[in-house]
C-alpha cells in the first residue's frame, strides 16, 4: 500500500487504541493549560467524570483519513467530539523505533497548520512546546510572507533572528526544534472505516 511504500520505515503497531484523555498523574488545571482550545479546567473535570461513568461502554467511530511521514502514521477519528479532549482525535497506525506514538499529535496539528496556518499555528507550537512564541512566530510568518508549518520549519535559521528577546541558548532550541519538526513530506489517503472498541480507563501501574 501507499504507507508501507513511502514509509518502509515505519513499524505498524499491534495493538490500537484512541487516547481519549491523558491524565498523566497532572491536575485538571495543568490538563487545561495543556489544551488551547479548553478554556477553564471544569470542562476536563467534566470530561473525566464523563469517562470513569461510561467506563466499558462499547462505542463506534470512524476512521476518515491516514496521515504520515518519515517519523509516524496517524488516522483521524470522526464521532469522539464529545469524549475526546484532543483536539485532533486519532489512532496511531506506525512509528519508526525511535518515535514515540504520542508524536502522532503533532503530526496532524503539523497536517492543521499547513492547511490553515490562521488556525493551527498555535495547536502545532503547543506540541512543540514552543507556545510561548506565539506572537512573535505569527508575526515574522506575516512579514516573512510565510504560510505552512512546512514553511516555518524550513526557514527556522530566519526566524529565530526575530526572537531577540531570547538569549543564545535559547534560540538555538527554538532553531532545532523547528527545523526537526517537519520529518519528511505529509502524505495522506482518504480511509473509510467503522470501528468499535470500548472505554477503558488504563493506568501503568495495572
């Protein structure tokens, strides 16, 4: 398929699942802050109480489009709006050894600021832990005439110039974390695929 031949690469997963909210052991205002489009920490409380009530209810979803790169393969979700705090619902399909599944985030919020960089430049510095930089980074891309993620990643050298309120050390991370943030060309194809499973809460210590 076109996956397995433009990324050979990639290690197809044995089992899947859709991370519907990650706690990781972080209170509900961090969970919130975490999240751009969440605005006070009551929706995840509300979120998660939702969760543990509904905990081994079976659920369908679809899966409507593959997304990958050089690094990892993702399926968008459709039908979890209202028990998924991600802003981009997915399944990870693969990653290469050295990429963790969780990547599968900022691939599709990479897909999002490429089709819209308006709207999901802020999603994609999040994953990056580049928030912080926003406005400026918003700035030099409209001054820059710059208008994808791609396009931010493949002139970082450029941007960081703009980031003069930031020490050396400092640029030189926002420098390598661009650069290194667009792996490869995004290749996508169009699923059409109805899926079950059920809610389960998982914690590492089970």
């Amino acid at each position: 398929n076109d996956l397995s031949t433009s990324a050979p690469n990639l290690e197809v997963q044995h089992e899947f699942h859709c991370t519907l909210l990650f706690i990781g052991g972080k209170s509900d205002e961090d969970i919130a802050s975490q999240h751009l489009h969440v605005q006070q920490s009551a929706e995840v409380t509300c979120l998660r109480e939702k969760l543990e009530g509904r905990e081994g209810e079976e659920v369908e979803l679809m899966l409507t489009h593959l997304a990958w790169d050089d690094r990892i393969a993702a399926a968008s979700v459709s039908g979890a709006d209202d028990i998924c705090l991600n802003r981009h619902a997915h399944v990870t399909i693969a990653h290469r050894e050295d990429t963790p599944p969780v990547k599968s985030n900022a691939l599709l919020a990479r897909r999002a600021a490429n089709a819209d960089l308006a709207s999901g430049l802020g999603q994609w510095l999040q994953q990056l832990g580049l928030q912080k930089h926003h406005d400026v980074i918003e700035s030099w891309c409209e001054h820059a005439g710059v208008t994808t993620a791609d396009g931010i990643a493949k002139r970082a050298a450029e941007l960081v110039v703009a980031l003069e309120n930031e020490d050396k050390d400092e640029r030189t991370h926002i420098e390598e974390t661009l650069a290194h943030a667009a792996c490869g060309e995004i290749c996508e194809a169009p699923v059409d695929l109805k899926v079950r499973g059920n809610l389960h809460g998982w914690r590492k210590s089970k």
